[in-house]
C-alpha cells in the first residue's frame, strides 16, 4: 500500500509520503503526487485530491515496527535544474521502495522520506533544512543535488548534528567545510568526486585537443566560481595559458558582452562551467558575435546532458562539444543491476547521477540498520563502515539481503551502482572520469557511442584516478 500527502507551505510544496511497492510520479513542478495501485474506500478521496493538487494526509501504514523514520529529500522541482532533479528524486525513492518491501530497517520501521522542492536555491534549501530537522524531526538528509544547497543545508545539518549525504555536489568547498571542522564533528558526505578532481580532466581534456590558450567562463556561485579557479590553476601548472577567466551570472537573457571580451583574447579553448540552459544561451550568442575563432568548446559534468541539445535548439551548435564526467554507467554488474530495476520501475533510461541518488539513499538506509538507532553520531559513525567493511558484497537490488546480513552481525561491502563508495576522512571519493564528445546527427558514429535522442556521445577517453593528478 502508498500512502502520500502534498502540503502547500510558504516557502515551497512538501510533500510526504510512505512508500511500500506503489509508484510515485511527478504529476508537475508543484509536486502534486499521484497515487498508483491505490484506490479502496476513503483513499479513493485522497487519490482524486492529488490529482486537483488539494491533497490532505491519507493513513500511513508503517508495518510492524514502530512509527517510520523520516528521511528528508531535498532536491530541485524547480529552477535551473527543476527538470533533473525529479529523476534524481525518483532514484532515490526506488531505494527506499526497496528496503520498505524488505520490511524496513530497525525491527520493522519503515522508511518515510519527505521529499521538498528547493527550487534550485540555496536560501531555499536552507530554509527546507531549518524545517526539516526541527519541525519534521528527520533523521538524516539527502541531497541537494546541488553544491550551493548543499552547503546551505550543511550549515544547518551539522551543527544539529544530523547525517546528510548529497548525491551529485561536487564544489571543493564541501570538503573544505569538513577540513574546518574536528574529525568528530564532520557530518556531511559527498558521493560525487570533487571539483578538483573534475578540473584536472578539464585540463587533460584540453592538452588532449592541443589547447594552448585556454578562456575559462564560469558560473558565478558557490560551484562555478570554486570551479573555474581551480582549472585556471591546474591548466597553468601543466605549463598552460589562461587567455581570459570570465564569470557569469546563471540564466541572463544573454551573454554578448562577457562574450565579446573571451573573443577579443583570442582562445583556442573555452571550458565552460555553467548548466544546460545558462550553455544555451552562450552557444547561441557566440555564434551570433562576428569574427569569433574557431575553437573548441569543453563543458563540465553539468553540461554533460542531452537538455544541452534541447535547450540550444540547434544540434550543430553543440557539435563537437566535449564534456567530462565521472563514470556515470559502469560496465559493472552493479550498475546493470540498477539500469534495469530502474527501467522496470519507471520506463525510462535513468539520467547522468540518478545511480548515485539511489546509491546516496541505499547508504543512509543501510549505515541507519548498522547504527541500530537513530542516532545522528551512530549513522555517521556507520556511513563510514557500510561501504568499506569486510563481509559481503552487496549491489543494488538485494538491499534486503544486506539488512539481514547486518541483523546477524555480519559485515556488508556495498558496491554502488556508480561505483564503490568508500569515503575519505573529509567523507568524499574518487572515480574514474570519461570524456565524451557529442556529435550531432549525420555524423558517423565513432566505435564507442552512446545514442541519443538527438545525436550522439562519443567517449574519447577514460581516465583512471592513478591518470589524474589533482
């Protein structure tokens, strides 16, 4: 049985809900939920209610331990990133369905995530945070996708001594929060390798294509402009030039006169640190300017998205392009594991990050049942032993099997869907990292290909932590 509620609060929609083998879909950016496989008597009401978005709570079944824990899901609805961030949503949740029907954690105490739009806004992912952990009561939190949210949401989490672990932020400054704080005190986990290590492929990157003067436009915020200096300092230490470092604000009608002055210092190379829509504009108004150079364009893992083609709306515009990403889609059985639950549940290939969402959650979940409590310093505590603990080897998909392992006293290696996850003392990972090339329609396809829905990626290059040096 699904039971699930949407309240409309001032600062942005909560919605709630318990999931135990219904499906949960985004009926729209207000986050009125549908509810699936449920309609008998009174919840008949409820479920017609969600689709007018007049929600009211319908009975929460939590099985035959005591009342559920919730676990706070912060990700964007909404913003720039409103599009990604319901998938990201949806990967988690998939986690949590699996434990539930597993009969949850803790002697039977389900998981009940409250999932909360901050609308790609860190003011409003602070907030959510505030609300969360002193009103909501959550246990632990996950996300924000995002790296600006994340801080914000850590600057709340920690002090409150809350376990929060963000499955996709990759600014450098999260681990420097932590690097701040005693080891004892360090309560935020990073899942997605760090800017660092990102800025140094975007430099390998730029060497590979015999870049010698490289322009840096970057985003203007917590991510891009941490982003930005760091390739700057990692391409010069490799006897690189920087032709132009120019930050920008995030989604601006256009971009002409930051433009005019990368085009001015003669670039052979521009590494652009911005999402999909913010891209957009730029790849349309440099084309528009007169007498640019030809030069190529290298984009980090945010640009690494089939939106960049959509949001463009010319594919020859994006021809060419080069991203870097980490292995998103490991040629593992792990990750197969999640591919084709994920497909199974939603009928739809899962986007880059959606394996390290569930993998984010299938952490919280099992480091929850290792702790044995609710703890915040026990979940902490057990985060850093779930992933990294002699015993089985655990993937996605027999989660259950992993909670009855950690019942019995066992050890349980869990190796994610995107990859192992084994955290540092600044509770952050390495990975492998790929450089793809996109290329549009009518271009033949190169021996490692990925389609697309409007043209294709073409991996040029994987890189193995020992090849990067950050």
């Amino acid at each position: 049985m699904l039971a699930a509620y949407a309240l409309d609060r001032s600062g942005g929609v909560v919605a709630q809900q318990a999931v135990l083998g219904g499906y949960v879909r985004q009926q729209n950016v207000a986050l009125h939920l549908v509810i699936e496989n449920l309609c008998m008597g009174a919840d008949c009401a409820a479920e017609e209610a969600c689709f007018t978005g007049v929600c009211q709570p319908a009975t929460v079944m939590t099985g035959p331990g005591d009342e559920p824990i919730r676990l706070g899901l912060i990700t964007p609805l909404s913003g720039v990133l409103g599009s990604d961030g319901p998938l990201w949503r949806d990967a988690a949740l998939l986690a949590i369905e699996e434990v539930n029907m597993a009969g949850g954690v803790l002697g039977g105490r389900l998981i009940e995530p409250i999932v909360v739009d901050d609308e790609t806004d860190a003011s409003v992912g602070e907030s959510l945070a505030n609300r969360l952990i002193n009103e909501d009561g959550v246990t632990a939190i996950w996300g924000a996708p995002t790296s600006s949210s994340s801080l914000s949401i850590a600057s709340i989490a920690t002090p409150a001594r809350v376990p929060q672990l963000t499955c996709c932020a990759t600014s450098s400054r999260l681990s420097e929060f932590n690097e701040a704080l005693p080891t004892t005190d360090r309560f935020l986990f990073t899942l997605a390798p760090s800017d660092l290590l990102e800025a140094a492929v975007i430099s390998l990157a730029a060497s590979s294509q015999s870049c010698t003067r490289l322009a840096i436009v970057h985003l203007n915020d917590d991510y891009g402009a941490q982003f930005g200096t760091h390739i700057e300092t990692t391409w010069e230490s490799g006897g690189g030039t920087t032709a132009i470092r120019v930050p920008i604000p995030s989604e601006e009608a256009s971009y002409t006169t930051e433009l005019t002055s990368v085009r001015d210092a003669n670039p052979d190379c521009i590494a652009l640190v911005a999402f999909s829509r913010t891209a957009a504009t730029v790849l349309r108004d440099w084309e528009a300017l007169n007498a640019t150079p030809d030069i190529t364009w290298i984009g980090g893992y945010g640009l690494h998205t089939p939106s960049l083609v959509d949001d463009t709306g010319d594919p020859a515009l994006v021809d060419g392009f080069l991203s870097v990403a980490p292995l998103l889609e490991p040629p593992t059985p792990e990750y197969n594991a999640f591919r084709d639950a994920y497909l199974a549940r939603y009928e739809r290939e899962p986007i880059p990050f959606a394996s390290h969402s569930y993998d984010a959650m299938a952490l919280l979940t099992l480091a929850i049942e290792l702790a044995g409590t609710t703890d915040g310093d026990a979940i902490r505590d057990a985060l850093l032993q779930v992933s990294s603990r002699p015993g089985m080897r655990l993937t996605p998909g027999a989660l259950g099997q992993g909670l009855v392992e950690i019942r019995t006293g066992a050890g349980v290696d869990y190796a994610g869907a995107s990859g192992d996850a084994d955290f540092d003392d600044l509770h952050r990972v390495v990975a492998p990292y790929e450089i793809w090339r996109y290329d549009a329609p009518g271009t033949p396809a190169c021996s490692d290909s990925m389609a697309l829905p409007t043209g294709s990626y073409c991996r040029i290059e994987l890189l193995t932590p020992d090849e990067i040096s950050f």
